[in-house]
C-alpha cells in the first residue's frame, strides 16, 4: 500500500503536465468539432458550453474536482463519458496484448534458456543474431509484410478491424493473428535476450553446481534451477511489455485499423479531445501502476529471499 501510495504523485504530475500541455498546444478544440463551415457566434456557443471560454487555471481546477470523484469528463468528439470510451476500447487492445504475450513469453523464455545452455555454441549466436534482426524490424514494415503475404497472397487470416460483432471466438480470434505475431516479434526478442543474460548469471552460481554433483540432469538443472531463479528479471521485462502493449499499440492497431486505445489516442489528439486524452493518460498511468505493483508481490513468490 505504501508503494502504491507513492505512485499517485506520479500520476497526478502526468496528468498535469498533459493538461497544460495540450491546451497550450496551437489550434482550437471548438473549430475541429464545428468545422470550418462554423460562424464565429456558433464557435463563440460552442467553447462555452464546452467551457473553453474559461481560464486555463478555471479549467484544472473544474477538471481536478471532478478528477476526485473518478469523473473524467465527456469527450467533446464522441458526445460520450470518457470512461465509457475507454471501456469500449479497452477489449481489443487487452486481447492483442494477451495474445502477443501468449506467443512471445513461452518461445522467447525457451530460446533464452537455449541459447544460455550452449553458451558460444552455433545455437547461441544463431539465437543472438535472429534476435538482433527480429528486434531491429520497424513493427509497420513487418505489419504489412505480414498481411501481403498471409491475407493477400495466401489468403489465410483477414485483416482490418475485429471482426463481425455477433462472430464466434474463433473467427474474431484471426483477426488478432496478423497483429499479435507482427507486435511478438520484438517482444521475442527483447525477452529472449533478457532471459539468455538472466539464466547465465545464475548457471555460475554454486547451487547450479551442487545439483550437478547430486547427479541432475542438464536439462533438469536448466528449467528448474537455473530458469526459476532467473525468473525476477524475466518477469520484469514480462510485465513492463505488457503495460507498454495495454497502453496501446498504435502502429499495429492504425495498420490493422483496430479501434483500440492506441487508435483511440491518436484520433482524440488530432481532434483535441482533451478529456479523452486526459483519461488516457491517466489509465495508461493506473495501468504502469498496477502492473508494477502485481511483479513486486510476484518476486516473493519467485524468489523467497526477497521480503517486504
């Protein structure tokens, strides 16, 4: 409770920073809505119903005060509470990040424990060179890739969108291949390198060398010695991947046209939606938050010398 309460500082300088930030920004919010077609009166109406007409420091304050009582405030382009928004959006970006971590997390953790097995071994640099090239690819130029050749030229998985609203799991599920292999790539290869350097710190320890004089197997001493003890920074890199990818993934949801939250933010910032992305950044902020706090009690569980 103590480092969560530490964290909501953070939280609310962001969520400041941004605030100011954005209506310091050039353009007017009023002008985007109305279009250009708007007479000066209507944009006059429009900015104070919107309460635009107001000071900068009369806006955060309206917006701190309803901050306190969990109000984010109506987006200005959707005509919808914002909390709303984000929960209509949140769906598919949270089974695109649950989907690229079911792909990522078992293949990299295996390549990683490989690789640091066989230490200057053909394998290992094999396995360092594909991460290197994996990691080094932009995710667009792998996004379309992906769809010319599996969709287009092979027609096996659509793409664009989520699928039809009344589809079985199933069919909506080929939808997120395309995506969730493109964003697993490098995924794959941050964590395989981070579980390879991982595992070899702990292959030089004496614990690894006392279960090898009790006559363990080299394949018993790598995945259950070896591989748990390496699991803290495993499961660090595994969690702070998984914030960055429920925090939106923009390229990969603006290439499939998913509307996620990362497709969310980039069209509330072209619209200067200020509340919508105001409430972004905040869940974006809880989200780093809860996931950080969900590893802290794991490294307990994985490792029993850390305590609290």
């Amino acid at each position: 409770m103590r480092r969560l309460a530490s964290t909501i500082p953070v939280v609310v300088v962001v969520a400041a920073l941004i605030f100011f930030v954005l209506r310091l920004a050039p353009g007017d919010p009023a002008l985007a809505i109305a279009g250009d077609g708007a007479t000066p009166a209507q944009l006059e109406a429009l900015r104070a119903q919107l309460g635009l007409d107001k000071s900068i420091l009369q806006q955060f304050l309206i917006w701190g005060e309803s901050l306190l009582r969990l109000d984010l405030g109506q987006s200005l382009y959707y005509h919808i509470p914002v909390t709303t928004l984000i929960g209509q959006r949140l769906p598919p970006t949270a089974s695109l990040a649950i989907l690229t971590m079911l792909i990522s997390v078992p293949i990299a953790v295996y390549l990683g424990a490989l690789a640091a097995s066989r230490q200057g071994s053909s394998i290992d640099r094999m396995v360092n060179a594909s991460a290197v090239i994996a990691f080094s690819i932009p995710v667009f130029v792998l996004g379309y890739v992906l769809i010319w050749l599996f969709a287009l030229k092979m027609g096996l998985l659509p793409v664009q969108g989520t699928g039809p609203a009344d589809a079985g799991l199933l069919t909506k599920l080929k939808y997120f291949i395309l995506p969730a292999v493109g964003l697993a790539f490098g995924q794959i290869a941050l964590l395989t390198r981070v579980t390879r350097a991982s595992v070899i710190d702990v292959l030089h320890e004496d614990f690894i060398k006392t279960a090898y004089a009790k006559g363990a197997s080299a394949k018993r001493v790598l995945w259950r010695h070896a591989v748990r003890n390496a699991a803290v920074p495993i499961v660090t890199i595994i969690g702070l991947s998984f914030a960055v990818l429920i925090g939106g993934v923009v390229v990969s949801e603006t290439v499939y046209a998913i509307p996620g939250l990362g497709k969310l933010t980039v069209d509330s910032v072209l619209a200067r939606d200020f509340p919508v992305v105001q409430g972004l950044v905040i869940f974006f902020s809880f989200t780093y938050v809860g996931i950080n706090l969900l590893v802290d009690v794991l490294y307990v569980a994985l490792d029993p010398r850390i305590r609290y």
